[in-house]
C-alpha cells in the first residue's frame, strides 16, 4: 500500500497547541477541583471540561488534513466490514469506545470514535456519555489519594 507523503497543514499546527493546551488545562483543572469540598460540583467541573476537550479533540480527528492515512485504512476496512455489518450493529464498536473513553479519558475516547464510530452520527453522543464513568473514577482516586495524605 502506497501512501502519499504527509503535508504539514495548518490543522496540525492548531492541534499542537490545543493538545498543549489540554494538558496544563486538565492539571491546572483537577488540582483546582480536588481543592473543592462539593464533591458534585467537583464532578462536574471535571466532567464539562472532559467534554469540551472530547469532541474537540473527536472534531479535530475527523478533520481530513488532521489523519489522512485513516481515509485509506477506513477504505481498506469497509469491504470487510460490510459483511459484519449485516449481521451486527455498532453495538460492539460503541461498547469498545465507550470502555476506551472510560479508561483512557476523552482522548482516547475521542482517536476511538474516530476510527471505530466513523459513519455513525451519534459518536459524539458517545463522547459524552463515556466521560462520566472516567470523571466518577478520576474524581473517586483523586479524592481518595487526597485524604490518604
């Protein structure tokens, strides 16, 4: 399989610095959370901020310029699961995101979505619903972790 050589588009640029960005924001965020005493409030701050990040991050995946190769693998993948697809729905590629997304916070959610969720118009939907087991679990160690010291 031949691929194209990868041009540096100005996407790629914007990305950098949201990812940059994400990353002292999410810190700076938990941190300011883990000092609330209102562990619902806690949450969702945690979780509205998991969110945006999320379907920015999912919005910025599905970019063309963003992930060219993806366009070729999807286009390798579809006859193959064109057979599956008869026999089964999404429901399978939605549980693999969603348990991704809970484990591995709204990145990973979000790269998931992106391949696995490709034609389906409710994955940001999943985003969304997969960012409250993993805010519950980063609230649940955070806190726990803090009253251990």
């Amino acid at each position: 399989m031949a691929y194209k050589r990868m041009k540096i588009h100005r996407i790629h640029f914007i990305a950098l610095v949201i990812l940059g960005g994400y990353a002292v924001l999410s810190k700076v965020n938990f941190v300011n959370a883990l000092t609330n005493t209102n562990i619902v409030y806690m949450f969702f701050q945690l979780y509205l901020f998991g969110i945006f990040f999320g379907c920015l991050f999912l919005y910025l995946f599905c970019h063309d310029k963003f992930f060219p190769v993806a366009a070729e693998i999807e286009k390798n993948e579809e006859e193959k699961e064109k057979k599956f697809l008869k026999k089964y729905l999404h429901h399978g590629k939605i549980l693999g995101t969603f348990i991704i997304g809970s484990i591995g916070g709204p990145i990973f959610a979000s790269l998931t979505a992106r391949i696995l969720l490709k034609n389906y118009k409710f994955k940001y939907l999943v985003i969304i619903i997969a960012n409250i087991p993993s805010t519950a679990l980063a609230v649940a160690m955070g806190k726990g972790l803090l009253h251990l010291f």
